[in-house]
C-alpha cells in the first residue's frame, strides 16, 4: 500500500504559533483509496493524524470525502485547498495513481462548470423526458395495481438516465423494469430547447479521460494548467460543427485519451 502526502499548508495559530495540516492519500489493495488529515506543529516530525476515511472507490466520493475529512477545519485550508486543488494536489495524486487522478480531474472540472448553466441544462433534459415519455408506447393492462402506479416513474426516470448516458434519446424497443416498452423516432420530438450548449454538457459528463501512451507527469501538470474542460469543450464545440453531431469512440485531445459514450 503506498501513501502520499498530497496536500499540505502552513498555517499560523491564534498565538501566532505555527502549525501544518497535510492530507494523505493511501492507494489500497483492493483498488480503492483512503485519506487522512495531519495537524503537526513546527517541533514535530509526525503529529497527529485524525480519523482515515477508508474505501474511497470513484472520483466523486474522492472529492467530497477531502472537504469533510475527520479534523478538517474549513477556515484554514478550504479556500486554499479549492485554489489548488487542479494544480497542487492532482499532480501529486497522478504520481500515485495516475487513472484515478485523470478521472477526479475530470469530475471536479465538471462540477466547476458554471452551476447556473447546468440548472438550465437539467431543466431541459426534465422537459425533454417527459415529452418522451408521452409518446413512449406499452401495454398497461398487465401492469396491476401496484405496478401500474410505480411504473411511469420508473419509466420517466428511465429515460432521463438513458439521455444523460448515451447523449441520445432513445428509440425502438426496451424493456424498462422487466416490461416491454416501444419509442418512436427521434424526429417526432421538438428539440428547439436543447442547443449545443446542452450538447456539449451531455457529451462532456459522459466522456472518460485516459493518458495515451506518451502521456507523462509533465503533460499532465501542462493539461491542468491550459484547462482539460477549456481543450474539451472547444473540441466538441469544433466537432459539432463540422460534423453536426457530437463525438463518439476515443479522440486524443490536449495528449488525453477521451472515450465519448
């Protein structure tokens, strides 16, 4: 098991004593991670270290496990820690994995696009499932009774998974909770509210970063610093526009394997 200090600030004490906070990140067996936060004064080699948060298994437990970690004290790290959260601590967490660091990159720079523009974008994605779930065709005199009232949600949630997964609205037949359910075409549905804005949202929270072959460290600490989400979203804005529909497969941008569902 290997362990990293990924995060460390000094700070200075009410007295104006000086002590460091630092945040370890251990790679476990299992492919999991773990962290921990130290509080050392400056006469102390090892200090304390307070309660490990234990089996840490995808990006966004990552990022959210690190803001509440036991001892964690949001007045002297919070600010700090957010500033340098791309360009400090995610090269350090690249060193020891790099799969991982690429993937919480990618999520934090997700969460980091503006909030106002997501709400919007959530909104239409609600709107356009609902206007698909009224032409989405099934048989409802085998539903039940307890059925027939659990079954449109599951189905409207259905389908809002499916356009958010595979940046498409479904069509044809499939079969949601066991049940046969059939959609037209896609060129029955109004679109006028979804651009490429929301395209470019969709294509984006879908897509996985991956270092190529000639990926390096360097390259990594270059990406952060141009902005993957910036090299992205300009890509998919181009490909759109050459080619009126956003990417699929994996496409090399900014020296980053990006595999677009």
């Amino acid at each position: 098991m290997n362990e990293k200090v990924i995060y460390e600030k000094k700070c200075s004490g009410f007295f104006g004593d000086i002590f460091y906070l630092s945040i370890h990140c251990k790679s476990l067996k299992n492919g999991n991670f773990s962290l921990r936060l130290n509080n050392r004064s400056e006469n102390q080699k090892k200090g304390h270290f307070f309660k490990t948060t234990k089996n840490i298994k995808d990006p966004k437990e990552f990022i959210k496990a690190i803001f509440n970690l036991d001892g964690f004290d949001p007045d002297a790290i919070e600010d700090d820690l957010h500033e340098k959260f791309n360009c400090n601590l995610l090269p350090k967490l690249y060193s020891l994995s790099p799969l991982f660091a690429l993937s919480v990159l990618k999520v934090k720079e997700y969460e980091d696009l503006d909030e106002e523009g997501l709400e919007v974008f959530e909104s239409k994605i609600d709107k356009l499932s609902k206007q698909i779930f009224r032409f989405a065709n099934y048989d409802t005199k085998r539903l039940g009774f307890p059925s027939g009232l659990s079954f449109p949600s599951h189905l409207l949630n259905y389908i809002k998974d499916f356009i958010l997964t595979n940046s498409r609205v479904p069509e044809g037949d499939h079969f949601v909770s066991s049940r046969k359910v059939s959609f037209p075409l896609s060129s029955v549905y109004d679109f006028d509210d979804i651009n490429i804005e929301d395209l470019l949202y969709l294509s984006f929270s879908n897509c996985i970063f991956k270092p190529s072959r000639k990926f390096k460290f360097d390259s990594f600490k270059l990406t952060i610093e141009n902005s993957t989400t910036y090299q992205v979203v300009k890509y998919i804005k181009r490909y759109y526009k050459d080619n009126n529909f956003t990417p699929k497969g994996e496409h090399e941008i900014a020296g980053i394997n990006v595999n677009f569902k």
